[in-house]
C-alpha cells in the first residue's frame, strides 16, 4: 500500500505525513518482531513506532478489553478544570483517574471524558451551564442513589464526586 495508499485516508488528521510513516514502520515491525499479532503489554505496544502510553493504552482498553485511562488533551482538560483528578501532566491525571475511578466504569471511562472534553467542556468556549458534571456536583451533594439519575455516564460522574 506504500504512503501514497495510506494518506488519502487519513489526510483529515493532523501530522498525517509522520502518522503515516508510523503506521507503515508499525506494520513492519508487528510483522517482523510479533508475528503479525498486536501486542498485549503496554511496553510491547510503547516500543512499536509512533506509539506512546496513550496509544498503548486505548489499544488495551478497546482492542483487549483493559481497565486503563488513556489521557488525551480532552481528558487533561476536564480532570483539571472540574477538579476531577488534578495533575501537572497527563501521567499524574492518568494515575489518579485510575485510583479514583470505580472499577466498574474503569473500560468507558475515558470515552465518556474524551467526549465531554470534546464537546461540552471544549477549550476555547467551554458550555458550563450544560455540564453534567456540574449538574453531578450538585447530586453528589444530596444523600440520593446515583441510579436514580438513570444515566450510566451521570452515575460514574457522581461517583468520583462523592468520593
């Protein structure tokens, strides 16, 4: 398939030039070092081109079913901003989303987040008013059930707040 094949399907993304010589040196190396089988571990997975902890992590997390917490932009944003799980870099918001999430939400957590990040509590124009987390800050404070609240995403966001 070479780059030209590669580059038409992913010129929407950014660094689609370097992501594509990854994904062909990837392919290469998953061929040569693990017989063409994705690897499991996290410092197997780290050591394939152009692939970090986040990677590794949604990998683990979506392709083998893993409780891990991969920290994007998004999820820095969030953690820090709602208080969530504050950190000075992604490892340290990474480490505490995993101590504080329940086990339970630990496989969906981050896509919820990632969402949330994307679309509510964005960048530039964050819609506050609208936030489910603030919303939860307020349930978390009454003595009431987070099934109550009918809503999986609401009930894992009430409780890290109660915590």
């Amino acid at each position: 398939m070479g780059l030209d094949g590669i580059t038409p399907y992913i010129k929407s993304i950014g660094l689609y030039n370097s992501k594509a010589k990854n994904i062909i040196a990837t392919c290469e190396a998953l061929m040569a070092r693990h017989g063409g089988e994705v690897p499991r571990t996290r410092e197997a997975l780290e050591e394939l081109p152009g692939v970090g902890r986040k990677t590794a992590n949604v990998v683990m997390n979506t392709a083998f079913g893993e409780s891990t917490m991969a920290v994007d932009t998004h999820i820095f944003r969030v953690a820090n901003r709602t208080g969530l799980a504050l950190g000075k870099n992604v490892r340290a918001v990474e480490d505490r989303l995993m101590k504080f999430v329940p086990a339970e939400f630990l496989r969906d957590a981050h896509h919820w987040l990632i969402l949330h990040g994307r679309y509510v509590c964005t960048a530039r124009k964050p819609a506050c008013p609208g936030c489910i987390i603030e919303i939860s800050v307020s349930i978390a404070t009454r003595p009431r059930s987070p099934s109550r609240d009918g809503c999986r995403h609401a009930a894992f966001l009430w409780c890290l707040l109660a915590r």
